[in-house]
C-alpha cells in the first residue's frame, strides 16, 4: 500500500502525522499538525518526497497564530474561518467598515493597503483642491478666453474643463490643462481675423 511507510508520529519537516486520513484513488491522505498548530490532510506522497514541508506559516509571517482581533493596517480581524479541510481564512473589515474574507496565506499583504477607500479619499481631497484653485480662475484670461464658470457637464475624463468666452464673441468648453498650457490661446476665430 501507497501509505504502509507512513506512521502516526512520524515528522516530515514541520508537519507531524496525527492520524491516517482518506484513501483518493491511489493517494492516501494524512492528517497532520503543522509545528504552528494547524492541522491539515496531506498527501502521503508529498510528505515522504518533501514537497510539503508545512503549512506554508514559514513562508507568511503572519500563518502561526490567531489573528482575530488584531489591527493590520486599516484591517480589523474579526473572526477566524476554518473549513473541514484545514484551510483557514479570515473575515476582516476596514476602516471603512467594508468586509472582505481573505485567505491565511494572503493576510501578510493586509497592512499594505484599504480596500481601495484610502485612494478615493485622496483622489477626493485632491479633486476638491483642483476645485478650489479652479474657482479661483474664474474671471482670469488666457490667450483670447475669458473663463466665466466651471463647466459641470458630466464626462468621463477626470480633467476640469471651464466655460470660456473668446475675445471674438465665442463660448465654448475648454479643457483647463490646454488653458494654462496654452495650447488653447483661442476658439480658432483669431487666426481667421489676424
């Protein structure tokens, strides 16, 4: 038999066999208990060849201990998940209060980053700012434009756009970067006139 070589007791790098585990086609599984305490059915096979050494907590910093309750980064660990075949997860919620189920091995990459809330909050401020210092242009010329408001038709590009009045009568949508680039000095008409 496939698993005769493999006893209970018996230790493959940091795993320990507790128990033998279920027959799968010609594999036999194992139950085992990883050095951090987690246990989990293992193939006979990958155990005896080395290719499982443990249940990879060497490999994350964070896989050797119970982290409900703990705060990484803008995550809060709130209840640890375990499945009937050993693998664990765990439900988290940011700051924001969005809930996320995230795998163990996964969790080392949880005080890197939000859920995506911090961005937008910073795009947010950053949009706000862009706003302030865009009223305070209303009224400025560039080149031939006069600007007289913000242009707030919706549109998919996250650049600002004023409503402009030409020297030669024209009003139009301007981007703003072309504006104060330069790159827009007038409607066209100029150069029609000159």
């Amino acid at each position: 038999m496939a698993g005769s070589a493999i006893s209970i007791r018996d230790q493959f790098g940091s795993w320990t066999v507790i128990d033998e585990g279920p027959l799968k086609g010609r594999n036999r599984y194992y139950l085992c208990r990883c050095v951090c305490g987690k246990e989990k059915l293992v193939q006979g096979g990958s155990l005896r060849n080395g290719r499982s050494k443990s249940c990879g907590c060497s490999r994350y910093p964070f896989v050797s201990r119970d982290l409900t309750g703990e705060t990484l980064g803008t995550w809060t660990v709130l209840e640890r998940l375990a499945d009937a075949w050993g693998s664990v997860s765990y439900r988290c919620r940011c700051i924001c209060g969005t809930e996320r189920v995230v795998p163990e091995n996964e969790m080392h990459r949880l005080p890197d980053g939000s859920c995506g809330c911090v961005q937008r909050q910073n795009f947010r401020k950053v949009w706000m700012q862009e706003r302030e210092a865009s009223e305070d242009e209303i009224g400025k010329t560039f080149g031939s434009w006069t600007v007289l408001a913000i242009d707030e038709t919706p549109r998919s590009s996250r650049q600002r756009y004023y409503l402009c009045r030409c020297a030669y009568g024209t009003v139009c949508s301007v981007r703003r970067s072309a504006l104060v680039s330069g790159k827009s000095p007038n409607c066209g008409c100029g150069a029609h006139r000159a």
